[in-house]
C-alpha cells in the first residue's frame, strides 16, 4: 500500500519540475509551474519534464488539470479518422436510410390511388430523406453504440470533446448544425481538413468528435 507521505512526496517532486512545453511547433523552456499559465498552455499543449520519458498532453497530467481547471481527454490525436473515412460512412447511412424510405413507399403508393396522390407522396418522401437521416444520426450517435451504423461499418463513433458519450440535445444540435454546411457550400467540411482532430463546422458547433476505436 502507497503511503501518504509518499504521494506528497511525488507531487512535491512535479511542483520543481520545470516543463518543456511545445509552442507553435517548437519545444521552449524549461519552465517553472508558475509561469505556464502566463505562457497560454492549453488542455491539448505537449509538455515534458526531466521525469517524463515523453511528451504528453497537459491535459495528462493531474498537476496541470489541476492548475488549469481542465477534464482529462480519453482520445488521442492519432485515433481521429479521415475524412474519406467518415464520408463513407455518410454514404452507407444514406443507403440505409433510402432503403427504409423505399420501403415505406412501396406501401404508401400501393394504399393510394391516383396519379397525382402518388407523386405528391413521392415528392414528400424526397424532402424528409434528408431530415430523417438527421433524425436517424442524433438517435443512434446518442444511443449506447455511439454511432450509426454506417459509422458502425467504418469502425468509428461519436464521442465529447472529452470521449463520452453524448447526449440526444447534443446528438441533435451536431445533425442540425450539418444543415449550416450545406448552406456555406461545404465550407463547413472542408475546414475540417485543416484540424489536427478532423473537427467539421458541426462538430464544433456540437462540442463533438468522431473517433476510431481503439485496438487495445
């Protein structure tokens, strides 16, 4: 069993520990606890001390959570897919959806009749495909899979920014916020090529993140 004295010990040991923090891509320091904050550390910061064998995120360490007031993050960076990846899974989603809706409306034209009954039937049906995916999305991203299951296929999922899961408002504010996507001209996912964590316009908007599963 751990004494006391010795956890003091160890955290004593990390208060005069001066940190190597990686700023705009470069390591500088070594820095004393005290001036980290000064210095704009964040959760996702890389920081390194003389007992440290690596970097880690500041987000890692109970010392800077503590400092900082930060919860600590269960995703890594290397666990975040392409984007490629997770447009496969949107794909298959949508082949998904299309199947229920084809369905669907194989009963409904068979119960109707008239021409014009029809095609107003159909023409609905193609309006509320791409609200029923959402739908469809904010369900099943909130349920205990975390995902849909053309993300399911693809072996990724939807977590918080802290990976857990999330709730049916946030499942549902991340779907809706795609709409804002569409209307930027795809804008909204194109920036997500230019996030170290693949982050779209939506997951944002939705404090989210997709993320692999591990292989552990």
């Amino acid at each position: 069993m751990i004494s006391p004295a010795f956890c003091i010990f160890s955290e004593s040991l990390y208060d005069m520990a001066d940190y190597i923090i990686v700023l705009n891509g470069k390591p500088e320091g070594p820095y004393p606890i005290t001036k980290l904050k000064e210095l704009g550390v964040k959760a996702d910061t890389f920081v390194k001390t003389d007992l440290m064998d690596d970097y880690k995120e500041a987000n890692e360490l109970p010392e800077l959570r503590e400092l900082f007031n930060i919860k600590y993050q269960s995703t890594l960076p290397q666990y975040f897919p392409s984007l490629d990846v997770r447009l496969l899974a949107v794909v298959i989603d949508y082949l998904i959806v299309f199947a229920v809706f084809g369905v669907l409306m194989i009963g409904v034209l068979f119960i109707l009749q008239g021409k014009e009954l029809r095609t107003i039937a159909a023409i609905t049906a193609m309006v509320f495909i791409p609200f029923g995916k959402l739908i469809y999305g904010s369900i099943m991203e909130s349920s205990i899979r975390q995902a849909t299951y053309g993300k399911i296929l693809m072996g990724i999922k939807v977590t918080d920014e802290f990976g857990n899961r999330i709730d049916l408002k946030k499942g549902l504010i991340r779907n809706f916020s795609k709409l804002l996507c569409i209307l930027t001209l795809g804008f909204g996912y194109l920036i997500g090529f230019f996030d170290k964590r693949q982050q779209c316009l939506h997951d944002r908007i939705g404090a989210t993140l997709v993320v692999k599963d591990r292989l552990l």
